[in-house]
C-alpha cells in the first residue's frame, strides 16, 4: 500500500475509534459532551464525506447569503462546527440580537442541530464502514 493511501487507512481507523468512544456519550449525556469531541469528529468526518454530503449542507442553507462562502470555507478545511456556528450568530447579530442571546442561541443550536448532526453522520459512517 502506498503511503497517501496507507494514511488515509490510518486516519480513517482512527476517526472509526473515535465515532466508538464518542457515541455512547451520544446516547444519554448531550450535557456531558466535550465541544472538542464534537469538532474534532465533526472536522474529520467532513474531510472524509465525498461531494454528495456538500451538496446536501448547501441545500440546507439554501437562500442564505453566506452559503458559498460557508462552503468554501468548508472544502478549504476550515473547522465546520466554527464555520455553521459563526454563520449562524452572524445571521442573527445582523437581526440586531444582543450577545447573549447569541450565546444561548449557539447553546441551542449545538444542541438542537450540531449534536443530532454528528449522530447522524456518525451512525451513516459507522454502517457504510463496518470493515475498519
């Protein structure tokens, strides 16, 4: 195997780990979880994705103004949880909100969308990779 590809094997062996110690977390305790844990997977997870799971953020966002900036910033590797937080508290001091209400709204929004999210994408992943 050659080295690129024998990285790619290692990183995504590790990001399969990962996803194991990070789910039953998931599971009972969204209180408990490390906004690290979640960024961190996150990050990888939309490193490894193919075009489709682009495509299918981007009709997410479908009508924001920011929407290809967000995705080129996405496929640049800029971390995606910054990026859809920063775009969504963006979204929402442009409304004039004060920045409390901000920070609970990115409270809100990690827990209504980001960890549901990662759980998803996490489950998809771990199904379409049991070999690893």
């Amino acid at each position: 195997m050659d080295k690129p590809l024998a990285d790619s094997a290692g990183r995504l062996r590790r990001v399969h780990q990962r996803l194991h110690d990070i789910l039953p977390r998931l599971e009972g305790a969204r209180n408990k979880i490390r906004p690290a844990d979640c960024e961190e997977v996150i990050f990888e997870l939309f490193r490894i994705e193919n075009a489709v799971f682009y495509d299918d953020l981007c009709k997410q966002y479908a009508g924001r103004k920011d929407e290809t900036a967000m995705l080129r910033a996405l496929r640049e590797g800029l971390n995606p949880l910054k990026v859809m937080v920063l775009a969504f508290l963006d979204d929402k001091r442009a409304n004039g909100r004060p920045l409390a209400d901000e920070l609970r709204l990115r409270i809100k929004l990690e827990e209504d969308y980001l960890i549901p999210m990662l759980k998803g994408v996490a489950d998809r992943y771990l199904t379409s990779n049991k070999e690893l």
